[in-house]
C-alpha cells in the first residue's frame, strides 16, 4: 500500500507540475514586450532620427523651428501701411513687406543670437486701429527661431 500511495503522489505532482508549466508558458506567451526591433547600422539609425527633427527654411507655425519666422496680417491706412515692434531683447531682427494690391503685411523674424525673446508687433488694420500680436520666441545656438506663444 505505501508503494500505491508513492506512485499517487508521485503522479499527482507529475500532472500539477505539468499543468502549471503550461499556464506559466500561456502568461508568458500573452504578455508583449515593449521593445521595438531595428534593423541596420548605428549610423543609419542616426541619420534617421536627423530626419525627425529637420529644421525647415520658414515657417509660420508654432513650436517648429526653423531659420526664419513668418507672419502674416492684413490692413491698410491712408499712406498705405504702418507697423512698429517692442521686444525686452535684441537677438531678433525684424523685416517687413507690404503688397499694396492685396493690403497684407508679411513680417519675416529671424535670430541673431541665443536666448528668449518677449515681442509685440504692433501694425495698423487702419488709419485708427492698431493690432498688437504678442509672441514669445526662441532663438538657439545655431540662430534657428521657434516661437513658443
């Protein structure tokens, strides 16, 4: 009888390691890793992130950087156009164009050097009304521009 009970004992805990390996491997097999896979060189994987964060010639978007910023408004007074800028820092330089068809200014900012820059644009719509366009921009080490507000 004591080689009966062995032999039970022997296979109950044969049949509970077995179904326990399974269900280990079923948890195992359901969970996914987080890593992503990669083919090519270090170099190309460099290249590739270069690619994300490509500095544009202009824009006229928040948070992009590029080599100049655009903005663009509208009016038009007796003498045709007016506009002036305050700043609290002297590392943006500021040029306007004015089409008197279309009566639109465009206003081209571009860095002169590094730092954070609080600018308000001051341009008349007309012989009366001022708009005031505040932004905040920053100018990096390569005299890129961003503005941020």
């Amino acid at each position: 009888m004591t080689n009966t009970k062995t032999i039970s004992k022997t296979v109950i805990a044969a049949v509970l390691a077995i179904i326990i390996a399974a269900s280990s491997a079923a948890i195992i097999g359901s969970v996914k890793a987080g890593a992503v896979s990669y083919e090519g060189s270090a170099q190309a994987h460099q290249s590739q992130k270069s690619e994300a964060y490509q500095i544009h010639e202009k824009t006229t978007k928040l948070n992009q950087i590029a080599k100049a910023y655009y903005f663009k408004g509208t009016g038009k007074t007796a003498k045709g156009y007016d506009w002036t800028y305050k700043t609290d820092n002297t590392n943006v330089k500021i040029k306007c164009k004015y089409d008197f068809d279309t009566h639109k200014y465009t206003f081209k900012l571009v860095g002169t050097s590094y730092g954070i820059n609080h600018f308000t644009l001051k341009y008349k719509m007309s012989d009366k009304v001022w708009v005031y366009e505040k932004m905040t921009l920053f100018v990096d080490k390569d005299k890129n521009i961003k503005r941020t507000a």
